[in-house]
C-alpha cells in the first residue's frame, strides 16, 4: 500500500491510499466494463449483490460472477452480513480507493518546500494519530490548578500550542475539541483515547499513570529527581532534560501515547522544541516502532535565557 499524491486544478495537495500490484494479472477482473461499474458503485458505499444487480439493470446472477472475481483478486472484501427480507446479504466494500502497478523506475523528487513536515519518520510518528486526514486524538496538558498527589500546579500547558502548530502541517483540523486537561481526562474517564501527553508526571496525572510503561520513565519516587533508561540504567537529571516517548496505550492498546515530557518546565519544552524544530535529528532511528523514546537536553546557545537547541541523549 503506497501514498498517491495528487493536486487539484486549485493547487491543493490531495493524498489517498493506492494499492500497487506486482503482477499485473490482478488487475485484469477492473479492466470488465461490468466489473468496473459494480465497483464504482461499492466505493461510494457498502452495498450487497441485488442492489448491485437493481442500479445496473442487470441479473444478480451476472453480478455474483463479477464480484466473486473482484474479491478473488483482493479489490473488494465482505463489510458485513445482514438478513434482507429473509435472506442473508454480503455487503461488500473495496479495499483501496486506488489501485496500479508500478514499474521499477521513473521516480522524480517531490517538492514539498512549502510543507516541509513530509518526513518519512515524522509522518510514521504520528500516523496513529491520523484518521482520514483528521487529528485523531486528544491533546493533554496539566491543569494549572494546584492537584494531584503534590498539589503542582502546571506551567507547559501552552507548549501545545508549538507542537500543534506542527501537527496542523500534517493534518486537517478534527471536528472535536483535541485539548483537555488531565484532571478532566480523569472524570470523563478518556484514558483510552490516542493521546499526546505535555507534562512530566509531578505536573500531569495522566503522564503519572502511564510513566511505568515508557521506556525512559521518571523515578518513581521523586518525579523531580531523575530520567532513567530501562535498556543501559543510565539516569539524566539535569533541569533541561526530558523525553519524547510513543508506546502503546495500556487503556486501549488499539490506540496509542506520546509523550512530550521533561524534569522541569524547561524540560518539556525542550522536548516540545526538539520534536517541533529538530524533527529530523530527533527521528533519524525512528522506524515505526509501537515503543519508542528518546531522551534529549535543551541548551541556550545564544546566552538569552532561552532553549534554543537541543542534543539527542539516548534512544530506546
């Protein structure tokens, strides 16, 4: 399955999934004028055979010949089963908008100079995250209000709005309110959504609840005391220090976290910098692992107080 990328008379970059075929054997059931209309109907919906057979004009018995070759050759598969007038009916629904064979040359490279977030490992990061290119997910940053086993009050929850900045490159806006506090995660008992947590675990109680699962977690103890790495035990503790981790959520393991989080303020917003800014560097490793993280260091190197670069420590 590849990315087709095309643009509209308006100059709008238009992506959907295109499924390319080795054998171009598989492509012959599309190349039937019957079959290419009966699968142009089962793209706009999920349809069964008689209904089919009722748009067309034609016998049903001519389109259950036809749709057994379009399943047979994997461009359309069964959606569901439903008893129609005491018969049971197939719904089928296609498997790919698009569907090619690719030779193996003619490449060209793309200019994506006004997107530059098409990063191959930026776009696998946050790929659990998009759903029909919408944000899908929640935002969650720590209530400002004193709470929590410590009383803290959160100071980064506005580095959200850095790092959406960044997602609004890759994404279309979704139609739910993206942003919650932790507290009001808690209550409405969202935990299992796919979520991207802004805060240590002092200042965010949901990073809290999932800190022993990350693979660079904070010290049980002391959230304030240190970053310990469970592969080499190494343990990073100054104030600029954080992680930036993705695992799978424990509430709902068919969603998944990502963590933006560091010791300090400091901290978590050198690792919302390093995501937003450093991408590149910070992702090099990234694969497309479900349980990943890395931890990186904020620095000031123009001596006016603020993060201005950051160095990757370590990766898991």
């Amino acid at each position: 399955m590849r990315k087709l990328i095309t643009i509209n008379e308006q100059g709008k970059l238009l992506t959907k999934d295109i499924k390319i075929y080795n054998d171009p054997q598989y492509l012959k059931p599309l190349l039937n004028p019957i079959s290419w209309k009966i699968l142009s109907i089962i793209a706009k919906k999920s349809t069964y055979s008689a209904e089919i057979a009722k748009t067309l004009g034609i016998y049903e018995q001519t389109v259950y010949y036809h749709i057994r070759r379009l399943e047979k050759a994997g461009h359309i598969t069964v959606e569901k089963r439903e008893n129609i007038r005491g018969a049971l009916a197939k719904y089928y629904r296609i498997t790919s908008p698009a569907f090619g064979v690719e030779l193996p040359s003619g490449e060209s490279e793309f200019d994506f100079t006004k997107r530059l977030t098409f990063n191959r490992q930026l776009l696998m990061f946050f790929e659990p995250f998009i759903k029909n290119d919408e944000f899908d997910g929640l935002i969650v940053v720590g209530s400002p209000e004193p709470h929590g086993p410590n009383k803290t009050c959160a100071r980064d929850g506005h580095y959200g709005i850095q790092l959406a900045l960044l997602i609004g490159q890759l994404c279309k806006m979704p139609k739910r309110f993206a942003v919650k506090l932790d507290v009001d995660v808690k209550i409405e008992k969202e935990e299992g959504n796919n979520m991207i947590l802004i805060g240590g675990p002092g200042t965010n109680l949901i990073t809290a609840e999932i800190n022993r699962y990350l693979p660079i977690h904070f010290d049980e103890h002391n959230y304030w005391a240190g970053l310990k790495d469970k592969r080499s035990g190494y343990v990073y503790n100054t104030d600029r220090d954080g992680i930036i981790a993705k695992i799978k959520n424990p509430f709902n393991r068919s969603n998944s976290i990502i963590v933006l989080a560091g010791l300090r303020h400091v901290g978590t917003k050198s690792a919302v910098i390093a995501l937003c800014n450093f991408y590149e560097e910070v992702l090099k490793n990234y694969n497309g692992e479900e349980e990943w993280a890395v931890a990186i260091r904020g620095f000031d190197l123009d001596g006016d107080g603020k993060v201005d670069a950051i160095e990757t420590l370590t990766q898991s």
